[in-house]
C-alpha cells in the first residue's frame, strides 16, 4: 500500500473543512490534542508507579511435605445398595 504523500493530506484537509467548518475543526483538534495529553500523562504516571514500586523476584523454595489425607469417620453405618435382578420376568 502506497504512503500518502503531501497533495493527498492536503485535499484529506480541504475536503475535512468544507465537510466540518473551520470552527468544527478547530474544535475536533483541541479535543483530540487534549485527549492524547492525557493519555501520555496517565501512561507515564502508570510507569513511574511501575519502576517506584517493582515486584520483589520470585524465589524457588522448598515445598512443605504434603500432609496425609485427612480420614473423616462417618457415624452412621452405610448400608449396600440392593442388587437389581437382572432377570425379566415374562
């Protein structure tokens, strides 16, 4: 894809201001200027508090021994299910 060279910014400018109006215009730019201010000024703050407070590295530890699995007594016997006949009865 071709770049876009000066005559073509240039008709893009005259074709945004018959569409928009100077006064539109100038209106569009402040906002979008004011708006990528912001946006830097939120980046950098985000970076600073970043590098001020950086995570201490993780160190390989020795695990603990797994403790055994914990058996629960039930108090109440369990009875077996009764076998189902398998047997049809005609």
């Amino acid at each position: 894809m071709p770049s876009m060279g000066g005559w073509e910014w240039v008709i893009l400018a005259l074709i945004a201001l018959l569409l928009f109006g100077g006064s539109r215009l100038a209106g569009i730019g402040k906002n979008a200027g004011k708006a990528i201010r912001e946006f830097k000024e939120e980046t950098a703050s985000l970076r600073s508090s970043v590098s001020d407070d950086p995570v201490p590295p993780v160190t390989a530890q020795a695990s603990p021994q797994p403790s055994a699995p914990q058996v629960v007594a039930s108090t109440s016997p369990v009875e077996p299910e009764p076998e189902a006949d398998t047997e049809t009865k005609s």
